[in-house]
C-alpha cells in the first residue's frame, strides 16, 4: 500500500513537475473533493459522451437497429451491406476528393496569399479583413451565396454571358460529375483566410536576418521563401493543415445548402449519409456503421501523431 | 499527447500579424510589384463577390431579378421590402412568421449556451491547472481526443440519452449539446491559459486559507478576462453558425436561425423569391460578421484558439 502511494506520489511529481507540492498528499481532502465536483461536467463529457457514447455506436453497429435501437446481433453484415451501397461508394470517394483538393488548395493559395501580404504592401490591415471575413460566416450561408452565384439561369454563367461570351459555362452544381467542384469553390472561400492568417504569423515569426543571408547569398526570394521560410514555419503550417482537416467534419452544412448531396447522389459525403440513416432513412444500424467508418482515419491519424511524438521523445533521451 | 498537440507556440506568433511585415527588403515599383497587387486585389474580388452580390440582389425587386438582369449590377430601384419580408413573413411551408422567430431562439441558445460552456471550461481549466487528483490527466486526455471525434459518431447515442431523460427536442438539450462539444477546446484554452500564470499566486491564496471556490472566483476569474474574450468570440460565432446540432436536437420550437434560413431557401412551393432569399441570408450572416467587425484582431486570435484544437 505505502509503495503504491509513494509510486503515485513519484508519478504526480514528473506530471507536474513545475508544482510538485499540490496534490502531493495521498489522503483524502476536502479540495480534492470540491475539484471533481468542479469537474463533474468534464468527467461526465469525457466518459459518457467519448467514451460510452462511441462505445455505443460501435454496439450499434454490429446490430441490425432501424428506428429505434435493437440488440439482435447481426455480427458484421451492416458492413457488408455498406460497402455494397453505391450511396456509401460515392461518399467515400467525394470526401477524399473534397478533402484532398479543398484542403490542398486552402492551404496552397493560403500560403501564396500569405507571402504575398508580406511584401510590405499598403492596406495590409484592410486586404486582411477583406481575406478574413468569410470565416465568420455560416457554412450554410456560405453555401447559399454560392448557390445563388452558382444558379445556371440566373448566376455568374448568365451574367457573364449577357457580357457577349455567349459560350461561357460556369454551373457545376446542376451537373453530377462537376457538383463537387462547385462545393470546393465554396469551401475554399470560406476557409482560405484563416490559412493566410496563420500562415502570415508564421512568416511573421521568422528571424528578419534570414532575408539578410539568402540576400548576401544572392538567393532569389521564390526560391528563400520555398527551401528556408516554409521548412522554418512548419509549426504554422501544421497548425493550418490540422485546423482544415477538424474542418472537414463540418462538411454536412455546406453540402445541404448548396446541393442536398444532389443532383441525384453525385455529392453524398459520409457525414451527409450517417445523419440522413439515423433521421429520414431511419436505417441506425447502417448509419452507424458508417459512423464507425469515420471514426478509423480519425483514429489511425491521431495513433500516428501519437508514435511520431513517442519516437521523437524517445530520440530525445537518447540524445541526452 | 496532449502536451505536443497544444502548440502554446503557435498562438504566440499571430499576434505578430499586426506587427507589421518582415519580408524581403521593399523595393522599386517592377512588374514584380505590379503583379504582387494584381494578384492581391484579384483574391479581394473573389472574397468580396459573393458579398456583393447578396447584397445587391437583396435589393432589387423579383421581375428585375427574373428577367435576367446582370448578377452584378446594382438594382434598377432599390427596395428594402426583400428585407422586410426576409425577417417577418417569409414562408416556411406554412408558417409564414419570417426569420424573426428563429433569430431570438438563436439569441437565447447563443447566450446561455455560451454562459454555461465557458463556464465549466473555466473551472475544468483551474481544476486541471491546480487541483489536480488521480486521473484527472486521463480524463483530460480522453476529452482532447473528443475534439478530433466526428459529430456524426455520437449524435445518435446523444438522441437515445436524451430521449431517455425526456429532454430531447428541448432547450436544455441544444444547451448541451453545444456545451459538450465546445468543451474540449475551451477547457484546453483555459488549462493552457491557468498553467502559465505563476504558480505564487495560486499559493498566497491558499496561504491565505482560500479554498478551491474562493481561489477560482477571487483570484483566478478576474485575471482570465483576456482568454474569456477570446472564449467568447469563439463560443459566439460557432454557436451561432451551428446547423447540425440545430436542426437535430433544437426541435421545432427552438429552430435556430441557420436552420430556418435554410428552410426558407429550400421551400420549393411557389416562385423563388431570390431577393428575399439574400436578405434572409444576409440577416443570418449579420451577428457573426458584427462579431467579427468589433472584435478585430481578438478575432485572429479566436481563431488561434481554434487552431489549438490541433
């Protein structure tokens, strides 16, 4: 007992180890109390949304559940059938699609939109806002001023071509293989500012005497700003990749204002499948499956950043 | 995990964004200069168009949009009935009330919701800061690893507690909702913010015979005011901005605006009224933008914030 109270006092003192008096004392005290009153609400969110609820869903999905949850056991033909519906198919390839392109170009012309406002331009503080704003904005109204834009009779297409280019096409929303470039566009106008925020303060970060050395070096600045700016900002650009992709998640609001994952299912996306199953196809034990399915590369990335830090702390020691 | 997820680091620097440019030297008016601003004011264009042209359309009357005017051209004559009847008659199928009700239920969720989150993200902070018992890290950990869950995964089992507890469909149910999910952000927001003051202060109070409650309202309230802006902005424009949660658990009692925006849109019975659609759109748009306006550079920081998810 009295080693496994000094183990659990030796442990605290490397968790904190900047107080390690506080919380040092194996008895009960009345503060210890209070602090899990305090945070009943995060135990509670913790264990019972995180864990329990996920925990559920899984149980779901192994269950053969339509409106209300049912615990006949059906082992893994929900999967089964998931992977054969053409619906899923569609959603799986539309969100690399999505993901990969609006993410890559968010972060490309972040970057580029970035170094390009350090130039020491005028109006800096202006263009920024400009930049900036659409991030305040829903994704639903997002997705209906683009709609609006997008609208073949009445939109950019019609307005463009009233200027005399009689030939000129641009509606990807009313045909099935260009919808999802049509909610890129949306997405990137919403989230291209807050990659160029990050990405300026990164560039901002940097010691002013590099531009002094790749001067002297007679490195021309594309060239200082691609081999020795970006590899030094990585933090920023890591941040602004991480930020894009947790934005992925919020995918369903955009598809459902600007194509209800239409025309015909061209734009499904999981997201927009697991919430229709549970609610109007009222399929749960589906739906649920899918969730799981989103859950893996949430998963599989964080397991990766976790051994990549785990390696990294191990170099560390070995260093020392 | 969570000690190289959050990038205190990464904060930081954005505050450098206003301390003005460290680029390349300036140089002479080039065509490298002409082409910098070119590219510059074509990306302010592609920001600004759609605004633009909500707002022109929500000023035109329903032939001139429908005869096929210019989508960019400025209206004819100019009428501010799309806005009056975008907030109070607007059709819904048959619930012709106009955006107004969903704009006061918005209103009351993003008050209270915001309220309560900070809340008990403050005190999750200053528990996990300075009172910290068995497994609490564990705990925390576990929440962290909540920000990165989909939604989608545990919405369903979130409908069968609620319904269960009878709240489903309620207030209280969009309150928790949104507390729930702001949580693992705010309380990393204010842990971070609550490790890095000295620790002295935190033992004169307890020197000074001060207990869990008295250290946290006496002393570590007031000196969290800058963190709870930012808490604020953040909890003010995601709560607002929130559809999925709203159109699942706020029930139609409680609809919020995105959602009845998105209801007006999408009603397919009768003529589109697209001048009355980007009023609507533009009146949903209006507290986050005036948010964003006021807020300036806490704004950027906000988002920050936001970034420490990562």
């Amino acid at each position: 007992m009295a080693q496994s109270a000094s183990a659990v006092a030796a442990r605290r003192e490397t968790n904190a180890t900047r107080r390690p008096e506080y919380g040092r004392r194996p008895r009960f005290r009345l503060s210890t109390l209070m602090s899990i009153i305090g945070t009943t609400p995060m135990i509670v969110t913790a264990i019972g949304v995180f864990v329990i609820c996920i925990i559920y869903s899984g149980v779901l999905s192994f269950t053969d559940s339509r409106m209300l949850p049912s615990y006949n056991f059906v082992g893994l033909a929900q999967y089964e059938r998931l992977w054969n519906t053409s619906r899923w198919l569609i959603s799986v390839n539309n969100i690399w699609l999505f993901g990969l392109l609006s993410v890559g170009l968010s972060m490309v012309f972040g970057f580029l939109l970035a170094v390009f406002m350090d130039q020491k331009i005028r109006h800096e503080s202006l263009l920024r806002s400009i930049f900036l704003y659409p991030f305040a904005m829903s994704l639903v109204v997002t997705g209906l001023a683009w709609r609006w834009m997008l609208d073949p009779g009445l939109g950019i297409q019609s307005a463009v071509q009233g200027w005399g280019f009689e030939n000129f096409r641009f509606a990807p929303l009313v045909n099935a293989n260009t919808a999802i470039y049509g909610l890129i566009v949306g997405s990137i106008w919403n989230s291209v500012g807050v990659t160029m925020a990050i990405m300026l303060a990164g560039l901002r970060g940097i010691d002013g005497e590099i531009w002094k050395a790749a001067r002297v070096d007679g490195i021309p600045a594309w060239r200082t700003y691609i081999f020795i700016v970006l590899p030094m900002m990585k933090g920023a650009v890591f941040t602004a990749f991480v930020l894009q992709c947790v934005g992925m998640v919020r995918v369903y609001d955009i598809v459902i204002a600007m194509t209800q994952g239409g025309p015909g299912i061209a734009t499904q996306m999981p997201a927009v499948f697991v919430i229709e199953h549970i609610t109007d196809r009222l399929n749960v034990g589906l739906g649920m499956a899918a969730a799981m399915m989103m859950l893996v590369p949430v998963v599989f990335l964080l397991s990766l950043l976790a051994f990549v830090q785990w390696r990294g702390r191990v170099a560390k020691e070995k260093a020392l | 995990m969570t000690q190289t997820i959050v990038q205190p680091e990464a904060t930081a620097p954005l505050d450098r964004v206003l301390s003005g440019p460290r680029g390349p030297r300036k140089q002479q008016i080039t065509m490298a200069r002409i082409g910098i601003y070119g590219f510059l004011i074509i990306a302010a264009l592609f920001f600004l168009t759609p605004l633009w042209v909500m707002l022109v359309t929500s000023l035109k009357t329903l032939p001139e949009i429908r005869e096929g005017g210019n989508l960019f051209y400025w209206p004819r004559e100019i009428t501010f009935e799309p806005w009056v009847q975008a907030w109070s008659s607007a059709c819904t199928g048959r619930d012709c009330r106009g955006l107004q009700p969903g704009f006061i239920n918005s209103v009351k969720i993003t008050a209270v919701a915001t309220v309560v989150s900070i809340l008990i993200a403050a005190i999750n902070g200053y528990a996990l800061s300075f009172w910290r018992y068995r497994y609490a890290n564990l705990v925390f950990g576990i929440l962290v690893f909540g920000a990165f869950v989909p939604y989608q995964v545990v919405i369903y089992p979130l409908v069968v507690a609620m319904r269960e507890m009878g709240i489903f469909g309620t207030f209280p149910s969009i309150v928790i909702v949104h507390t729930i999910f702001g949580m693992p952000i705010l309380t990393l927001l204010y842990r971070n913010f609550f490790s890095s003051l000295p620790p002295e202060l935190f033992k004169a109070g307890r020197v000074d015979g001060a207990g869990f409650w008295q250290i946290f309202f006496r002393i570590m309230v007031p000196m969290a005011v800058p963190i709870t802006v930012v808490a604020v902005i953040l909890q003010l424009t995601g709560i607002w901005n929130d559809f999925l949660f709203g159109t699942i658990f706020a029930g139609r009692a409680h609809m919020p605006m995105t959602v009845q925006l998105n209801n007006i849109v999408q009603t397919t019975t009768g003529i589109r009224e697209y001048n009355v659609h980007m009023a609507a759109t533009m009146l949903t748009a209006a507290v986050p933008l005036a948010v964003y306006f006021i807020s300036g550079k806490w704004f950027v920081r906000g988002i920050a914030a936001g970034a420490v998810k990562g």
